[in-house]
C-alpha cells in the first residue's frame, strides 16, 4: 500500500509552492475580454488562478515532452526506414501498437477520467480550518488514517487506482491470446509471438504505475512525467535503433531477424523505466497494519460510467488500426504508418499536452452547480463572486483554445497539403514519395490535423464536467458514431477503394459528429451553470460568460485573415502544378511561392486577430505568475 502520509509530505517538500496570480485587467478591447478580467474574490479564486498557472507550467512541460520524444523518435525513423522493411514497420506501428495502446486505454482510461476530478489535496486546507486534532493522523508511528481525514480521501484515491490492474491482467490475457490465436501477415515475422507476450507484459507493467501516476496528476507534478517518459524516449529509441541495426548486420538471406523484436524489448524497458521513475518518487511503501481503508464510492460510480464509455471511444480513436489490422496488408499498414508518423507529428506535439492539461484545468474550475443551487441574496457573496470568477476562466480558456485550433487550421488546410511530396521526396527519397500514395494521403491528413484539435479540446471540457448521466448519454451517441465511422470507412475503403485515404476520411467524419454533440453539451452547461449563478439582483447587469466568449465574432476568424488564406491556397497548388518538386530547382522555387503567400496572411492574422493575441498572451503569462 502506497504510504499517504509519506507521499503527502514528499509533495509538500518536493512541489514549489505558486504564487497567485495577479488579476489585473488589461485592454483586450470588448471582443476578447482579457484572461484576468473577472476579478476573483479571495482564496478559492486565488486557487483558480494557481490552478491555471500550474496547469499552463504543465501544458509547456508536456509540450516539450513531446516535441523531444517527436523528434527523438523522428529522427530515428528515418535510420529505420532504411534497415526494416514497410512489413515490419506496419506490425510494429500498427498491430502491436494497438495491442498496447487497446490494453492501457480499455483498463485505465475511465478510471483517470473519474480520478482526476478528485479536488488537490493541497487546496483541501482552505475548505476547512479543523485544526490539527482533526487532521486525520496521529503523531505517533503506526498511526490509523482517518478515512475523512486529508490523507483518507487520497488513499481512497489510491485504492481505486489498484483496479486498472486487475482489469488489466484481463484484458492483456485476451488481447495477446487473439493476436496470437488469429492468423495472419503478421505471423510470418520472426518472433512475433514473443513481441506479442512482451508488449502485454509492458502494458501491465505501466498500470503497475497507476496509482503513483494518478497522484502525480492530481497534485500537477507535470515535471516527474516529464522527466520519467523523457528518460525513458531516449532509451527506447537507443534500443530500438541498436537491436535493428545488431539485426541488419547479422541478416542472413530471409532478412532481418530482430526487427519486430527490437520494438518490443525497447517498450518493455520504456514501461520498467516509466514505472519506476514513479513509483521511486513517492518511495517509501508502508504497510497497511491491518487498517481498511474504502473507495470512494462517488469517484469509483463515475469511473466505472467511463470505463464502459472507453470501450467505445477506443473504437473511435484507434479505429484506423483496427481497420486497417482487418483489411489491409501488412505492407499497406507500413505505408500508413509511415503517413501517421509525419501527418501527426505536430497533433502529438502540441495538441495532446494541450488536451491534458485542459481536461485538468477545467475539472478543477469550472463550477458544478445543480439547477436547485440557485442562490438567494443571503448567500455570501464573496463565494458567489468566486463562482462566477471561476465560470468566466472556464469559458473564456475554452473559448481561447477552440479559436487557436481554428487559425492553426487554415494553415494546415490552406498552405500544408500542396508541399507533402516535397516534404516526403527531401526526407526519404522517391521511393515514398513518387512510387507510393503517401503524398496523397498526407495531404488530406493535414486537413483532418485540425478537426482532430477541435475534437480533442471539446472532448476534454466534457470529460472534466460530465456526470454519469451526460457520460452514459455520450455512449450512446459514440456508439451511434462509430457505426457511422465503420460504415463510411467500409465504404470509403471497399466501394471507393480509397486505400489509407479512406481511414483518414472516415476519422475526420466520426470527429466532425463528435464535436457537434459536445458542442451541444458545452451549450447546455453552461447555460445551466449561468441561470444559477447570474440569478441573484446582486449579478446586476454583469455580461454572462457565454454572451462573451461563445459568439462567432470571438471565435471565427477575421474575413481577411480567411480571404489571405483561400488566396495563398489557390497559389501554392498552382505553383505545385506548373512548378512541381522533382528538382532541386523545383523545389527551391515551390518553397518560394509557398513563403511569399504566407507572409500576407501571417501580417493579416496578427493584424486581424490583434484581440485574440492580445488575450492569448495575458493567459500565457499566467504561467509565470
């Protein structure tokens, strides 16, 4: 049993303590109100504040996280490409890939969801001034723990987090039993069957971890993360690169032997350095001396609700694979892995910290009000104030996040798809970019990259505030969505014959019905949460959040930044038409035409969206707060 009282004080002594931040208003102008312009009231407000500041620290860690793990990985599969084959490529990215990404995802993901919504144990002082003889701990050795006590509440925390082991031994066992009970081009590689029992290994290895992971979250300890997958990147890909190359020196006429083999030791050492760096972290370990301690029954219903949700949205997102791991050939899964690697390089960079840190930072701020908590004028209201402090922070980061993703994507969608073969030919050569339809497939990927931010913002502010009645409600529309993705994807694939391109299809259609109905969802509470809290007289005429953020003048782009935009498209594929990229020349002057046509826009979007710049970087600076 992981120790409460130890870890508590390891985080009181390891977690620098933040400062609030200031709340002063800037001129935004009365479109894109400033980050800071609802001034909180005192204490829980200044907790926002800190909230959101550590939450942007960790947003900037995980970041470069994954722009350090992109690269490294990056990098190396640009040696790899040389030395494996696309057959080994597509087991290893796409089957296996899957088989771990299926174990984690259906074990644990329901369970993060719910546990992240626990309150930080170190804001938990202000709800209450007990003193210390309520504390929850006696000061001798040994002592019990108070199961309401600060210190109970996270070892019921901890406890749950025990459960995405044991589903996960389950899980694991089924999911290697059907990878090595079906037949199929996969088994054709040498020791397949051996990476298969090291990938399941991996996977319980890593869920080993969850309850040190889980209060790292809580507590917003981004840098631990960091720090052990960072570690754990460098290592992995020195192995991977290392067994491959061992592989291609020792080849004997059936090719290399190691290649799937060498991806499956490098991610069972990447698990053991992952859970290790964890759990020695909150070292030491106690034993439990015969204390109980219980779940916490509300955070154990809503993980179970999305538990049985992830099921679902595991179809959803890793439906390519699973697609592709039914259809296609192992070499046509290579060359989708190939496009995957470079079409989600900069989703995976910036787009997952993002969707973490946000799902974090709006369970932890956005109010959770119920229609019968209406207020009346004998409240205080100094919480009122605080409450409404916190709505408006909530919508207007939301509302900030959903309008990047949008000018992200008119360039992606407008000037990125004319230059993927130019892209592909410098990177690896002819032989993907003219012999393959990976400069095809790309280029409609860059016009998915955007749905796929939108998407994944959206459904982080739902994840945060949903309760189990609005997650069982979204089950039931996933479920409705992913009988749409199969079908388009079957049709797209076999009607059309469409190959990778229909996966990437079908994906952005399945997205565009998911942002639909959280948009929905995010209409409705929040309309919900501002009948409660704007209903007293003291609201006076105070503007309600959505009547600030949610409007298409905040949110859509400036019509010359748009019109810019359609116009440095229409000239970049003019210029890959009559201009192409096969030469060295070609390339230089395509690239040119490429940059003279952004620089307009870009000189129109900061001119245009002065407003939206303005606000972004005053939410920025919180980081440094």
């Amino acid at each position: 049993m992981v120790d409460t009282a130890a870890s508590a004080d390891t985080l009181k002594t390891r977690q620098r303590p933040s400062t609030a931040a200031k709340n002063s208003a800037t001129g935004a102008g009365n479109d894109a109100p400033d980050v800071t312009d609802a001034k909180p009231a005192d204490g829980q407000s200044a907790a926002g504040q800190r909230v959101l500041s550590e939450t942007l620290k960790g947003a900037s860690y995980l970041m470069m996280l994954q722009f350090f793990s992109r690269i490294v990985t990056f990098t190396l599969n640009q040696v790899l490409l040389r030395y494996t084959t696309p057959d080994t490529l597509g087991v290893a990215s796409v089957q296996l890939e899957l088989l771990i990404a299926s174990v984690l995802f259906l074990s644990r993901e329901g369970f993060r969801c719910a546990l992240l919504r626990e309150d930080d144990s170190a804001s938990s002082e202000n709800k209450g001034k007990a003193g210390k003889a309520t504390a929850g701990v006696d000061a001798s050795a040994g002592a019990a723990v108070v199961d309401t006590s600060r210190m109970g509440r996270v070892q019921r925390l901890i406890n749950l987090c025990y459960l995405p082991v044991a589903v996960g031994v389950l899980t694991s066992w089924l999911c290697c039993w059907y990878y090595m009970w079906s037949k199929t081009e996969a088994d054709k590689q040498p020791f397949y069957d051996t990476a298969v029992v090291l990938y399941g290994v991996s996977a319980l290895i890593e869920l080993a971890a969850e309850p040190f992971f889980v209060l790292a979250q809580v507590q917003l300890l981004f840098r631990l993360r960091v720090t052990a997958e960072g570690v754990g990147v460098i290592v992995r890909c020195l192995l991977t690169l290392g067994i491959t190359l061992y592989g291609a020196r020792v080849a004997d006429s059936n090719g290399n032997q190691y290649g799937v083999l060498a991806f499956a030791v490098a991610q069972l050492v990447y698990s053991v350095m992952l859970a290790g760096g964890h759990a020695a972290y909150f070292l030491p370990l106690a034993d439990c001396d015969g204390n109980i301690y219980y779940f916490d029954r509300r955070l154990l219903a809503l993980a179970i609700t999305f538990a049985k949700q992830s099921v679902l949205k595991h179809v959803l997102t890793e439906g390519d694979k699973i697609l592709m791991s039914l259809f296609c050939t192992a070499h046509d899964q290579g060359i989708y892995a190939f496009v995957v690697n470079y079409g989600s390089l900069i989703a995976r960079i910036f787009f997952q910290p993002m969707e973490e840190t946000a799902r974090m930072f709006f369970a932890k701020t956005f109010p959770d009000v119920q229609t019968d908590d209406a207020p009346d004028a004998t409240d205080d209201q100094d919480a009122l104030a605080e409450r409404q402090s916190r709505l408006s922070l909530a919508a207007q980061v939301l509302a900030l996040v959903v309008k990047l993703h949008l000018l992200l994507g008119l360039v992606f969608t407008c000037f990125a798809p004319a230059y993927t073969g130019t892209l592909i030919d410098l990177l690896v050569g002819r032989r993907w970019s003219v012999e393959t339809a990976a400069p095809a497939v790309l280029a409609i990927y860059c016009l998915y990259v955007p749905v796929m931010g939108v998407n994944g913002v959206t459904e982080s502010f739902v994840q945060a505030i949903a309760r189990p009645a609005d997650v069982a409600a979204q089950s039931r529309a996933m479920l409705l969505f992913s009988v749409g993705f199969l079908a388009v994807g079957a049709v797209l694939m076999r009607g059309l014959h469409l190959g990778a391109s229909a996966l990437v299809l079908a994906n952005a259609f399945n997205m565009l019905l998911r942002i639909g109905w959280s948009v929905r969802f995010t209409q409705r509470r929040m309309s919900e949460a501002e009948r409660v809290l704007y209903a007293t007289p003291s609201a006076g005429d105070v503007q309600v959040p959505s009547k600030r953020f949610f409007t298409q003048r905040f949110l859509l782009p400036s019509s010359s930044t748009v019109a810019l935009a359609l116009l440095g498209c229409l000239a970049t594929w003019c210029s890959d038409w009559q201009i192409g990229w096969h030469t060295l020349r070609d390339k230089g002057l395509h690239i040119a035409v490429g940059l003279g046509a952004f620089l307009p826009f870009a000189l129109a979007l900061v001119r245009g969206e002065r407003d939206f710049v303005r606000s972004l970087r005053t939410l920025l600076k919180q980081k440094r707060a």
